[in-house]
C-alpha cells in the first residue's frame, strides 16, 4: 500500500479545521475493499486555495464555441480575458475555404474605465459592423466576461439588432465568468445555445453518407481530431461534424443528420450527446480515442453498434494495420518508460483518459484527478456496452448500450444477441472511473500544497497537468507533461498520437537535464528546520 489514511490525515493537518473538511472529502486513497467509495466533487474552491481551474467565461468561450473557425469570437470585456482564451487553449483548424477560417483572429471590445461607468453596449454594436464589414463571416459570437453581468449589458438584445441590421446570425453567450464554480458551467451555457440555435438549423434529413457519425468532445489540440478522422475515413465512416475542434458554424447545422453520436470529452459535451438523442433519438457511446487499446477497443464498440459485416471487417482490417506499425516502436520506447509512476491531473476527462496510455507504457498512475468534473465523470462507466432482456419489451431482446444510468436500445433477434454476449462484457460499473492500484490517490481540484506534498511523499518520475503548475514542479527536478496543450507537440489521440506521446515520454525520462537539478528537500533544511534554527 502506497499510501494510507493516517497519512492523508497527517497531509491536511496543518490547514484550518473547515478548510480540512472540505478538502477531505475531495481526496480519497483509493481501497477496492470499500467499493463503495464517493469522491466530492463540482464545489465551489476554497478562496486562497491556488487550483488550476478556470472560469465559465473560459469553459464557453475558450473550449467549446472558440474552435468554430468560421465564426468571429467577439470577447465582450477586458483584453486580457480576450488573450487569455486566443493564447492558452491550442485551437488548430484548417478550411478548404481561407475566406472562412477566422481561428487566428483575437476580437474584444477592449472595455476600458468609461464603458464600466457608461455601458458598453454601443462599442460592442460599433464592433459587430465592423466585423461584418472587414471578415463577413457567416456568424458571429459574443461572449461575455465578468463586468459585462455586473454592469448590465444587455448583450441578447445588441445581438438580436445586429442580426437584424445585417441578416448575420449573432450569437450571444452569457458566460460571465463568475457564473457556476468553474469552466464547466460555461460548456453548458454553450451547449445549450448551440442547440438552440445552430445544430439541426438545416433542413437536410439525410446524412451525407453511410455509418455517419458526430464527434462530440474532441477539440483537436495537437490535431487529435485529425488523427482520429484520418483512421474513421479509412475505416468507411461519414464524419457530419466534429465538435467542436477545427469545426464550423456550417457542419454544426447538419449534425442531426448523423447516425450515432460518439462522446470523447464526455463533461464538456453531454448535455449536447443527451439534447439530440431527445430531439432526434440519436443515440450515443462514450468512446476513448487515447492509446492504441483505447483506439482500438472504441472503433471495435463502433462496429458493433453499426453490426455490419463490411464495416466490421474493415474495422479490424484498420487495427490490424495499424497496430502492426505503431506499436513496435511504442515498445521501443516502452523500455525507458517501464516501471515509472505518474501523477495524471486534468481538466474533466483527461484524468482518465491518460491514464489508460501511461499503463500502455508500463507507468503506473499513482495520483489521479480532475479540475471541475462532476460526480458522473468519477463514477461513470469507461466505456459502454452492456446486454440486458428489458422487461418493457415483452421479451424482444435489445442491445442496450449503457452509459451512466441512461440506455439506448436497438432491437435484435434471439440469435444475434447471443452471438453480440459473446463479444460484449455483461458488466455493471459500480466504484471509481480511475482504474487505479490501492492506496493511490484520487483528488478533485488539486491545489498548491496538495500538489507539493503528495509530490514529496509519492516521488512520482514524471508529472501531468498544465501550464500553471508546470515550471513549479519541473523546479523541483522532475519532468512535467502538459496535458491539456501537450507542449506544443501532438498529436497524441489515435495511433499517430499514442507512437508520438511514447517517443515524448521516452525524452522527458532520458533527457540529462534533470540530472543539473537538485530538489529543494534534498539540499535545503525543510522551512520547520530553518524555523527551529532561527
Ligand atoms: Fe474536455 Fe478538453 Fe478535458 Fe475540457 Fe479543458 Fe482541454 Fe482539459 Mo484544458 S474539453 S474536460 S475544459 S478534454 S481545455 S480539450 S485540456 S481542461 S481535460
Ligand atoms: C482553460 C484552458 C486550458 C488551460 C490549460 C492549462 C487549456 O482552462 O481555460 O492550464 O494548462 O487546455 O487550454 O484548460
């Protein structure tokens, strides 16, 4: 057992009594005698705690509208919220139309001292003409920040004029970034208008092809979402849009029209995956497109869905290939990985997902987590299917394929269901989406001191999260990993991407640099010692 309860205790016990009880409740080490185990978790942060998250504004603005590249993103608000969403998330898009590609571009209305007093509703309509006039793009978002609530812009009705001065379709997300107690209330303000006004807005019912599909969840950092297209297009798959990395106002019109919608981040878009199996009946699966067995077990969850012999056989077809040139040189780097440990801490779904590819490596997670995922994210299923005999269906036996409590069905004949058991797992999750050893750790919205005591204590050879935490452990001289904008390097999802983060991982453990770096427990009296001397 790497870690225990008494110690957790001994970990928190310097912080204020309420502080401690809040905080325990969001760390857990692990124990799979106690299936039963709960994590606290979506819970406004201590104040003065010093975590990773970010804001609504960020969530919205930042993660889920701002990869449309066919859009203008107006930042209604400071520059620096502006810069903050243009600079820090790596949104990459390509168009076949340049005109139409605006990704590059950072557009604010700058909002100074004087708009603060006298409203900034007139910069921000100026704004949207001129936009219109310089980019004419096919339609615009604005995207509030923390003043614009304050003061009271009504940002719904300087849209709703534009739209009509300019019959360009305005977009007005009210994700000031105060609202909720992270980025993830602001992928629901942005959901829901996306569903309200653009997904399904074309009258086309017909898929442009055969087994099409949405990508819902995947933002194309490094170029993921290019990566996992290239391998769904070979397999025979028709991609309606992808959500929303590199996508379009365009694509997203006709997203009704697919046939199953895939979940890759499921906390940022669920709320999406759900709207349209409601409006459209369009069901949905959890899929993992991180590391080859992750790749390789979601494209095979895919076929069976679909059930088609042509698709399943190409299916394996594309694995087989696939596997066969990636993973001898995955294996070549696994050498210098085996045996290593990790700590594995990001936004909403990373956590996990990552952690399947650090196991591909032979490196064991030893601390796991997320910023602002929900309760569902700690507990939900991995992946999906499961079979069941539904008592409503007078006995017809249906493929359920499950996803947190919910299912979608698809009615089978008594054959084909056996011969689906076979290749399907009947299993019901119950405990911890971490799949990790006892007496490892599990926290939600790690922080400051967490991050540099757990460090001390579980020594782990390499460390992934973000920019913000980052240089501060690279300083105590082991390497970190970003894993929300993977140092500029990518892609990592699919089969390209698992062979480039092995290749990366390998670098970071054989690199000398570490060897010029001593951490400070190891040369400097602990600061009780210099107390005591003092
Ligand atoms: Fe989903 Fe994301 Fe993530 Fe996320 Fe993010 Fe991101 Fe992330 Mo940074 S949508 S939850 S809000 S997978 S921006 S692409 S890396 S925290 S783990
Ligand atoms: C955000 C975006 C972010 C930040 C990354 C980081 C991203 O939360 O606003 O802290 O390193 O992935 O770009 O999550």
């Amino acid at each position: 057992m790497a870690f225990t309860e008494e110690k957790l205790q001994e970990l928190l016990s310097i912080l204020p009594d309420k502080v401690k009880k809040a905080r325990k409740k969001h760390i857990l080490v692990k124990d799979s005698s106690q299936p039963d185990q709960i994590i606290e978790a979506n819970t406004r942060t201590i104040p003065g705690i010093i975590t990773n998250r970010g804001c609504a504004y960020a969530g919205c603005k930042g993660v889920v509208v701002g990869p449309l590249k066919d859009m203008i993103h107006i930042v209604h608000g400071p520059v620096g919220c502006s810069y903050y969403t243009w600079g820090t998330r790596r949104n990459k898009a390509k168009s076949e139309d340049p005109t139409q590609n605006f990704i590059n571009y950072c557009v604010t209305t700058d909002m100074q001292e004087k708009d603060i007093v006298f409203g900034g509703e007139k910069k921000l309509a100026k704004l949207i003409d001129e936009v219109v006039e310089i980019f004419k793009p096919k339609a615009i978002s604005i995207n509030a920040t923390c003043p614009v609530g304050l003061i009271g812009d009504d940002i719904n009705a300087v849209a709703k004029s534009a739209e009509e001065r300019h019959g360009v379709p305005v977009l007005a997300f009210s994700c000031e970034g105060y609202k909720g107690v992270s980025q993830s209330a602001g992928h629901h303000i942005a959901n829901n208008i996306l569903m309200d006004k653009v997904i399904g807005a074309s009258d086309k019912e017909e898929a442009p092809g055969r087994y099409a599909i949405n990508i819902l969840g995947e933002y194309n950092i490094g170029g993921d979402a290019w990566e996992i297209e290239r391998v769904l297009k070979d397999i025979g798959y028709t991609i309606v849009s992808t959500m929303t990395g590199d996508g379009s106002y365009e694509e997203l019109r006709h997203a009704h029209t697919a046939d199953l919608n895939l979940v890759q981040c499921h906390r940022s878009i669920n709320y999406i995956a759900e709207m349209l199996e409601i409006k459209y009946g369009t069901p949905w699966v959890k899929v993992n497109f991180i590391g080859v067995e992750g790749m390789s077990q979601s494209l095979r969850d895919m076929a069976t869905y679909f059930d088609d012999e042509e698709l399943t056989r190409k299916t394996e077809e594309v694995i087989a290939r696939e596997v066969a040139r990636v993973q001898p040189m995955i294996d070549q780097y696994r050498k210098v990985c085996e045996g290593k440990t990790a700590f594995c801490f990001v936004g909403g779904s990373r956590g996990h997902h990552y952690q399947g590819m650090y196991r591909e490596l032979g490196i064991e997670t030893v601390l796991a987590g997320y910023e602002f995922a929900h309760r569902d994210d700690y507990e939900g299923r991995h992946v999906i299917p499961t079979i069941k005999t539904d008592a409503d269906s007078k006995n017809i036996p249906e493929l359920h394929v499950n996803r947190d409590e919910k299912r979608f069905r698809v009615k089978v004949s008594p054959e084909k269901l056996e011969e689906l058991k076979k290749k399907i797992p009947l299993s019901e999750y119950k405990g911890m989406n971490f799949d990790m050893q006892d007496g490892y750790i599990i926290v939600d919205d790690l922080n400051h001191y967490e991050t540099d005591e757990f460090i001390k204590l579980l020594k782990p050879d390499i460390f992934s999260s973000g920019i913000k935490d980052k240089y501060v452990v690279q300083k105590m001289g082991i390497p970190a990993k970003q894993l929300h904008s993977y140092d500029y390097s990518g892609p990592y999802a699919g089969f390209n991407g698992a062979l480039n983060f092995a290749r990366d991982i390998a670098m970071s453990f054989a690199t000398p640099t570490w060897n010029f770096i001593v951490p400070p427990w190891q040369d400097q009296p602990l600061l009780e010692g210099k107390m005591a001397e003092g």
